[in-house]
C-alpha cells in the first residue's frame, strides 16, 4: 500500500506551522512564506516523509518546479544498504507523489547502478507502489552515454552523460549528504556523478589515490566542472541520518539530525549539510570550486534559510 498522510495529523501538522489549509491528505499550495522568498528549507521530524512534503509545499509547492505534462527524472542514491548510505524510499515515494498531483506526464528513477541495489535500498518497492518507472542504463555499454562538452571546465572537458537523461524536461537531484572517502563530503553536487559515466567518473580519481590535497583538489574541481553542464531544477537533500565515518558505503558511525533539505541553490544545501558535520564549509574544496564557478553560495549569512522542526 502506498504511504499517505492521515488527514488528522497533516492538519494538525500544517496548523502548528501556519502553511495553509489541507483538502484530503494534500496541502494546498499557498503557503505564506513571508514577503521574500527563501532559498533553502529545513524540515526536521521523525517522518520523513512528511518532513519532504512539507518542505517542498514550503518552496512554493511542487507545482512551482513540475510543469503540467511534464517528464521528470528523479536521481536518487541507492548505492549501499547499510544505515545512513542511501536516499530513504519515503523521501522518493513524497517527492513521486507530489509530481503526479503537479500532473507530471512521465516521472522516471534513472541511474547506472545495478537493480539490485534499488531493492535492498527498498526504493524499488517505492517505485512499483506508485507506478513510476525505473531507468537502469547498462554501466557496461559506452554506447549508452552521450559525450558532452564542458566548456568551463578546469580539470573535466568532456563528460558522458546517460542518453536516456535527455528524455526528461526536469531533474529532481536526490541525494543523501554522507562522509565521503575520497572528499569528505557528498551531496547535491556529487549525486550527479550518478548520471556520469562510470567510465568516465574514473578520470576523476587519480591514479593511486591519497587523501591529500591534490588528489582532493582534482577530484572536487571535476565535480564542480560536471555541474556546469547539469543544472537540477529542484534539490532534495536526505540529512535523516547519514554516515560521519567509513563513507559512502559504510557501515559507519550515524548521525541522526531526522532533517529533509530543500532548495535550488546546490552550494548553499551542500554548504549547510557541511556544518552537520560540523566541518567548516571554507575547507571543503568543492565549495569553494563551485562558488568560483558561480553555481550558488556558500555564505550562509547570505542565503535564506526557513529552518522547521515537527
């Protein structure tokens, strides 16, 4: 059965944060945000689920993003089953419910990674219950990825971005924020590594990789290039519970901030999920690199942040 929001608590929920009335188990999408529009929304509770549509309604609603009859591709991260290493299927069932009420034509889960793996994330289960599809490019067949220039690339010229990307008008980039061994930090900027190329995600990692700088520097500047070319028109961010150590795959040691991030400014979601870890966001490199690129902020003091806690 599909997950739903009863009725009493979502009403109980939308009344204790002033965001509008609810018809059946859905906000309505007027919600009062103030004079000025916020960049990044934060929603801490237990149900993540509801933490998502909560957030989304609090940007201005789905509808805001998800034009009617629409093709929307969501890249979640399905990459580890162990705790804190994979986008929750409940954010992914919130965010597939939401396009089908925006009147999506066509809402499509897309990766390279192996179906396995979507099961024993359990978003496979996600996906079939709401009658959306799964995508799987072959990893093995180069064929299947389409060589893309980066014209302001630094350190990455060309990428190979999955052919079957192109078929959809809206990218919602779903990742979790976790300890990454080969940079510290993954989150909406490096989710889009999931629609590169494995190939050529390769040359991202220097031969005989360390953990020094250089190496870091590379790596981060390739990201930063990558996200030139592939603009998400609406991030969302699992800062549930995610591995500190022993990242991406894990098992590691959990945080648990029970937090849901929302928003289009790629730097400045990655730059908030760097201080839940309590890094400072000026030794992250791939802030920094993004920022010199231009693609979002990560001065918080300038960003508009709407923090919610259920």
């Amino acid at each position: 059965m599909s997950k739903e929001i009863t009725r009493r608590s979502f009403i109980k929920k939308s009344a204790a944060l002033g965001v509008g009335t609810v018809v059946g188990s859905t906000l309505v999408p007027h919600i009062t945000i103030g004079k000025d529009p916020v960049d990044i929304v934060v929603v801490k509770g237990p149900d993540y689920f509801i933490n998502t549509k909560i957030a989304i309604e609090l940007l201005g609603g789905m509808a805001r993003y998800v034009p009617q009859n629409s093709k929307v591709a969501i890249l979640a991260n399905p990459q580890s089953n162990n705790p804190g290493t994979y986008t929750k299927p409940e954010i992914v069932r919130a965010a597939a419910q939401m396009c089908k009420t925006a009147a999506a034509a066509e809402i499509g889960c897309i990766g390279w990674l192996p179906l396995r793996d979507w099961i024993n994330a359990g978003i496979k289960e996600v996906i079939d219950e709401e009658g959306i599809d799964l995508v799987i490019t072959d990893l093995r067949d180069e064929s299947l990825f389409k060589p893309v220039p980066v014209p302001k690339g630094v350190a990455l010229k060309e990428a190979r971005i999955m052919k079957t990307f192109y078929n959809y008008d809206i990218l919602i980039d779903m990742n979790i924020t976790k300890e990454h061994s080969g940079n510290n930090l993954s989150g909406a900027m490096k989710n889009l590594m999931g629609i590169n190329s494995p190939v050529s995600n390769q040359t991202f990692h220097r031969k005989n990789w360390t953990m020094l700088l250089d190496d870091i520097t590379h790596l981060d500047q390739c990201i930063a290039d990558l996200n030139t070319i592939i603009r998400p028109d609406l991030c969302i961010v699992d800062a549930t519970e995610f591995v500190s150590t022993n990242g991406p795959m894990g098992p590691g040691k959990l945080l648990k901030p029970q937090k849901v991030i929302a928003g289009t400014d790629r730097v400045a979601i990655d730059t908030y999920c760097a201080t839940l870890f309590n890094y400072n966001p000026k030794d992250i490199v791939l802030l920094k690199k993004a920022y010199e690129h231009g693609l979002g902020e990560m001065d918080l003091t300038k960003v508009k942040i709407r923090e919610v806690e259920l």
